[in-house]
C-alpha cells in the first residue's frame, strides 16, 4: 500500500527528473522512492558505524595536529 504525499522541487531539479523518468522508463515516483530508501539506507549505516566506535577513545583537533607534526607529518 503507498501514501501520497505532495514534495515541491526545484524547477531545474523537477525537469531533470522527470527526464530521467521518461528516458529510464521508471516513474518519478520510483525515482523518489529509491533515493529516499538509498538516503536512509546510508543513515542506518553511518549509525552502525558510529556504535561500532563509541567505546574508542577521543583526541582534540588540537592534539591530533600536534601528534602529526610530533611524527613529521606536518
């Protein structure tokens, strides 16, 4: 079952999907639909990631410089 919902887009963008639409024989629907499971997709693993990392321990922007230039990468 879908649900409808009305999405305002920018001219250019708007034109430039319904040409992808029409030449990938899709519907901007599809089109929407896939981008927006592919957004959400790559949120639930950048999420993941950041679990799989929390215990790690944390450096300032400022130790993590002076650690570079300590070991000549800087």
């Amino acid at each position: 079952m879908t649900k409808r919902s009305t999405i305002y887009f920018e001219p250019e963008l708007h034109k430039a999907l319904r040409l992808k639409a029409a030449s990938t024989e899709r519907t901007v629907s599809d089109l929407v639909n896939d981008a927006v499971r592919q957004a959400l997709s790559e949120d639930q693993e950048d999420l993941a990631a950041f679990a799989e990392r929390a215990a790690e321990p944390t450096i300032s922007y400022e130790a993590l410089l002076d650690d570079l230039k300590a070991h000549g990468k800087l």
